[in-house]
C-alpha cells in the first residue's frame, strides 16, 4: 500500500517549460491517502548547470519510506536528450536502486537496475522515467491532445500515453488556479489503475495536482503546496 503511494509521488512536480526553452523550477507538494491517516510530502526542482544541461532533482517521503531520483538532460534543438538517471527507494520493502548512461553517440543504453546489467538500444526519441514528464510538460503547453513516449524502464522499454481532457480550476494552497486536466491512457483490459492530472495554465503549465485510483479503490491526492517558476513564486486567485 505504501509502495503505491509513492508511486504515485514519482509522477509530481512536471516543471514548467515554454515550446522551445526549459524554465528553472522547484515545488513542494504535499500528498494524502484517503483511507488511512497517512500523509507523505515531495520536492522537485530543475536547475541549469554551467555546462549547459539540466538537473531534474526528486525526493519524496512518507513515513519511514523515502525515494530520491535525479536526471541529467540536454536540449539539443526544441529536443531533450536524456544523459544519465538516477533512482533509489529505501525503507519500503525491498530496496530499489537504478542507474542509466544515455550514449548517443554509441545509440546505446547502459547501467544498472536492482543489481541486473543493462543494455538497451537507444533509439531517437527515448526517454528516462523522469524527462518524459517534461517532455509532456512541453506538450501539454503546445497544446496537443494526446502524447506518446517511449521510457526506457530499467531492461526494457515501455510506451506511455496521455490525452487531455479539458479544463478545470484546482484549488491548491498558493489559491485557485485555471489548469488542463490530462489522463494516463491504460488498456482497461491489463490495467485499471487510473492517474490524472492537472496543469495550470497561467505558470507554464505546472503540475498542481495529481489524483491515482488504485486498481482495489485506493485513492492517492497530490496538491501544490508552494512553487517557483523561473524565479517568480506561484499565486492563484
């Protein structure tokens, strides 16, 4: 139970991009699970390092379970390459740890997941489990209605779909915001979990809040608690 919550943490904070540039970020969310009195907070920020790539730092906690994920991205003509990810999960269960070379020259992928050797081909267009949020970030923001990713996902690779669903205000702790309100696409058939998300219109499209439906009920709320987006704090209405 508690795995699927952070789970659902692993999804927060997409930062904020325009069509062809990356915004430096950070937010803090804080997260709750309805049936129980468990609660759970995260952070999130990009920052632009001085070779010219970007850092997508994450930490996520709740209880005595904590999760920590980072990627190095480079934006190479309106087109984000991923150089290296970083993940690891104590505290819950099994211990989790991930790490992934991004070699374009080579076209290949290399690391490591829970101690098993990778080595996957690097096709154009891939992503790791963190820059694709961005990449649907900047899509959402283009105003497209559905999106498609291929995510490397340790030893193999997996397709992720969204559409969007329209528009809604959200009320968050920094106010009331006008957002787009996207949907993760699943087979019914294979899988009934269900995320949703909510971007708001007026900071770059910024994650305020996500909603997962497990596939026995459980529901997961994560709410924007506060925000910067390219150096201005985040106010709603």
């Amino acid at each position: 139970m508690r795995r699927a919550l952070l789970f659902a943490l692993t999804l927060l904070a997409l930062p904020a991009v325009q069509a062809a540039d990356l915004q430096p970020f950070s937010a803090s969310y804080t997260a709750d699970w309805k049936q129980l009195p468990m609660s759970g907070s995260a952070e999130r920020s990009l920052s632009k390092n001085d070779n010219g790539t970007w850092t997508l730092s994450f930490k996520a906690s709740m209880m005595i379970a904590s999760l920590t994920e980072e990627s190095t991205i480079r934006l190479d003509k309106d087109t984000l390459l991923p150089q290296s990810y970083t993940f690891e999960r104590g505290g819950l269960g099994k211990a989790k740890k991930i790490n992934l070379d991004f070699d374009w020259s080579s076209k290949m992928v290399t690391g490591s997941d829970r101690g098993d050797p990778v080595k996957v081909p690097l096709n154009s267009g891939m992503l790791d489990k963190s820059t694709y949020q961005l990449a649907l970030q900047r899509d959402v923001a283009a105003g497209k209605k559905s999106m498609s990713y291929q995510v490397v996902e340790g030893t193999d690779t997996d397709t992720y779909d969204f559409r969007v669903l329209g528009s809604e205000k959200v009320s968050t702790k920094a106010g009331s915001v006008d957002a787009i309100k996207v949907e993760r696409v699943r087979d019914p058939t294979q899988n009934k979990r269900t995320t949703v998300m909510w971007f708001a219109k007026d900071w770059d499209y910024l994650l305020v809040r996500l909603q997962q439906v497990e596939t026995d009920g459980k529901e997961y709320n994560i709410m924007l608690q506060e925000g910067t987006v390219a150096g201005k704090e985040v106010k709603g209405s």
